[in-house]
C-alpha cells in the first residue's frame, strides 16, 4: 500500500465549480501535512499547509482529520487557471523530515 | 526568490553510459534532494543530502550514486544508464530552518535512455 495515496482524476469542472480533492496517509505518527501544485511540464511549488484546525488561504480550504488519517483540498470558483495537478504531502515521522509525496489529482477547469 | 537550476531539461543517453544530472542552488541551503518522477506514481526520494560530503539513501537509490562537495551543488549520477531510468528528474532544496520545510524544485531533467 502506498504511504500517501490520491485519486488521479482528472476532475473536469466549470469555471466557477467547487471541487474538493481527498488524500489519504497510511503513517499514523506523520508529522505534517501539505498541498503543493504541479502546472503541467512545470516543476511542484508549496500550494498550502494543512493543519488541525482547518486553514484557508482565499479560495483554498486544506483540512486535516487525523483520526482518519485523510487530508482534504477544497477549491471555491474555481478558475481556469487552477488547472493542474494537486499533490498531497506528509512529512514522515523519521529523521530529516523526508517529504512523501502522493501521485496527485489533476483539475482541469474549462471555460 | 529562490533559484534552483538544473543544467538539461532535456537528455538522451544510451544503455549503459555514465550520466550526470547537475542541480545548483542559490539560497544558501543545507538540504538537497533528487527525486524521480513517474506518471502515477508521483515523486519518489532517490538520495538527499543535509550538509556538505553528508550524503542519504532515499526510497530507491539503486543505480543512482550522488556527489556533493559544495554545499550549493547536488549532482546525480547514474553509473550505468539502462531503460527503466527514464523519468523526468527533479532536484529539490530546502533549509532545515524554513517555514513549513518548504522544498524549492528546479525545472527538470526529462532523461530518456534509449
């Protein structure tokens, strides 16, 4: 089983769509927990991080359930130029804070 | 604004020759990372790096050796290039005191070994 584990999509929504993006984590003693982007052909850039609490940066939503070990995306109108892929990151609970990345959920918005 | 570099963005190299991926950052860094990236299934760690001549073993290094004698320059080399080392390459650094262990990629090196 994968440490970190997303659906792939693609997930084709219209402008101005909400859509939310599910992750997985099988390390119950992960430490942290983010979102980063990949455009196509580009290389990933931190989105946001994901805390207990729940954090909002805009349009964006990450929530964090530890007891389910799951890590959620949300995205409000969406944008065409929130078109990408979305990958789910923890970091392990072993030395030199080793990110693990999931395979990421492409978003295609279209007009 | 950080910059990571990575001299190709683009390699084809035939079965068996040696290969060198070269990755420089300019912000100082004490970590660097090599990753290869495959379609489904996302960036997996090959070897990083968390000081100068400090070198560990990620989740798949066979094949792979890394250098680093300067601390903003991480190379990859594959020792003896073969077929199922086709990827796309990403070098990565990050400091140890950044916000959130934000790592910082370079472009890529799309490797092709024919």
């Amino acid at each position: 089983r994968k440490e970190v584990e997303q659906d792939p999509g693609p997930f084709n929504v219209p402008e101005g769509a909400t859509v939310a993006f599910n992750c997985t984590y099988s390390n119950s003693a992960s430490q942290s927990f983010f979102w980063y982007r990949q455009d196509c052909r580009k290389e990933p850039k931190l989105l946001m991080s994901v805390y207990s609490s729940g954090n909002e940066d805009g349009r964006f939503t990450a929530q964090l359930n530890r007891a389910s070990q799951y890590i959620s995306l949300l995205i409000r109108d969406s944008k065409l130029s929130d078109s990408a892929t979305y990958l789910c990151v923890v970091i392990s609970s072993g030395g030199y804070n080793k990110l693990i990345f999931g395979a990421g959920t492409r978003l295609a918005v279209h007009p | 604004d950080v910059k990571v570099t990575q001299s190709s963005r683009y390699l084809v190299k035939r079965t068996g020759e040696k290969v060198f991926l070269e990755c420089v950052q300019d912000m100082d860094h004490e970590n660097m990372f090599w990753y290869r990236q495959d379609p489904g299934l996302g960036l997996r760690l090959i070897y990083f790096s968390y000081d100068v001549k400090m070198k560990e073993k990620g989740d798949i290094p066979e094949g792979y050796s890394v250098s680093r004698e300067k601390k903003e320059r991480f190379s990859l080399i594959l020792e003896s290039a073969s077929t199922n080392q086709t990827s796309m390459y990403l070098c990565a650094s990050s400091s140890p005191s950044g916000i959130f262990n934000e790592q910082y990629f370079g472009p890529g090196t799309r490797l092709t070994v024919t």
